[in-house]
C-alpha cells in the first residue's frame, strides 16, 4: 500500500512537471492577446431574488419566483408561476418546478448564471439564495 501511494506522488509529480510548459504557454498567449485589446462589453444582470408558495382559488399549490431585471436607475420584476395538479400537497415541488422555470426562461433568452448570493428577505430572519444572471447587453 505504501508503495503504492509513493508510486501515486511521484506520477502526480512528473505529470505536473511535463505539462507545466503548456499551461505556461497558454496563459502568456492569452495575456498577449488580451493585452492588446481592451475589453469593452457591458452587460445586463437579473436575480431570481425570491421564491414562495401560493394558493390559486381552486386551493391548487403554485410555485412563484420573483425575475429581477436590473437597471441604472433600479429594477423591473416579473413572476414566473407553476400550478400543480389538483391533487399536490408537495410545496417543495413546486419550488424546484418553478425555479427550473425561471432558470430555462433566462437560458431560452440568452442569460447565462454566474452565481448566488444569500439574503436576509423582510418576512423571514432566515437566509435564502438568490441567483444571478447575466447577458451582453442589446
């Protein structure tokens, strides 16, 4: 066993030390390329900041997230919803149907994710995610 992991080390060695030149090489052909044109894109950002549950008349569960589209001088929010059958108890469900939702809408539209963030929501002392988008702008 301890032949084994000396074995293991040593090959883990030489593949970093044969493959370090490329990635050298790599990097300093980006960092010319890069250094020679200034990067001037701009981007729109959105978050799916909030996702809740609700009742239709009808007493069906729905799942709602909150599409946040952020400007200059704030932001524009749409619901996105998802009705379960009549016969669902499952809240859960519904938030994850609801965010795949929201997540294929923005993928549909050309938003790429780029991360999440948690925030403390007014209602709750508890911590929840948001998830933020972002796409070049038109």
């Amino acid at each position: 066993m301890k032949f084994c992991k000396i074995f293991l080390f040593i090959a883990f060695g030489f593949t970093l030390f044969f493959s370090a030149p490329d990635i050298k090489a790599q990097t300093n052909r980006r960092a010319k390329n890069n250094s020679s044109t200034i990067d001037v894109r701009k981007w729109d950002y959105c978050v799916i900041y909030r996702t809740l549950n609700g009742q239709t008349k009808d007493k069906k569960i729905t799942g709602i997230a909150i599409i946040s589209y952020l400007n200059e001088t704030g932001e524009r929010d749409e619901n996105v919803e998802v009705e379960m059958p009549a016969n669902s108890k499952d809240y859960t469900l519904a938030l994850r149907r609801v965010l795949g939702k929201a997540f294929t809408k923005l993928g549909n539209e050309g938003w790429e994710f780029v991360g999440r963030f948690p925030y403390a929501p007014v209602y709750s002392n508890e911590l929840e995610l948001g998830f933020i988008f972002k796409r070049l702008k038109k």
